[in-house]
C-alpha cells in the first residue's frame, strides 16, 4: 500500500510538472534540485549493456531543458535522459535503467 502510494504521489508531481511545461514555466519548478543535478552528454541515442533501449518513460514535445528537469524530479527513478529533435517533433526519454553507452543517431543526445 505504501508503494502504491509513492507511486500516485509521482505521478500526481509528474502530471503537474507536465501542465507547468504546457504553460511555459517549468524553469520554475524546484531550482534548487535542478542546480544539483548533473548531466554527462553524449551525442546519440542511449544504450544499456547489451546495447538495449533499456526501461524508459517517454514524452513529446519537450525541450531539451525540459526532459532535464523532468529527470531531475522524478529522482532516483531517472539515471539518464535522451532528448531528440526529428523533424518537426521532439521526443523526450526518462530512463531508468543505467546507461553503458550511446548508439549514433543524428538528432539525438544522451
């Protein structure tokens, strides 16, 4: 019951977090853990050992920074995000398992 609970209470902080960068203002959403967070990036598409996609969540129409505080807020459950622009859409992927490397795809960076 506790999990499940943890679990609605993310969500709940996700889909806010979501409405917040529909509304152009997720650069307010607590600053203080996105000036913690650090990134490593690398150009192409992320892999996990084994050269697997891995476990991801994924969003569309986010910016770079956005993907990065979406990551940032969920915590522990994200340890690496890839943003892609392709076209005319942009693809946001919240992975949660460890990234070993990237895969080369024009566009995108992990």
């Amino acid at each position: 019951v506790r999990r499940r609970r943890r679990q609605v209470a993310k969500n709940m902080v996700r889909q806010r977090f979501l409405d917040l960068v529909s509304l152009g203002l997720a650069h307010l959403v607590c600053p203080a853990a996105a000036a913690r967070a650090v990134y490593v990036s690398a150009d192409g598409s992320c892999r996990t050992l084994g050269g697997n996609q891995g476990s991801f969540d994924e969003h569309w129409q986010l910016t770079g920074s956005d993907c990065a505080s979406l990551c940032t807020l969920a915590g522990e459950v994200c340890v690496a995000y890839e943003h892609g622009s392709f076209k005319t859409y942009t693809r946001c992927k919240l992975h949660k398992v460890p990234i070993t490397h990237t895969l080369p795809l024009p566009g995108a960076s992990c």
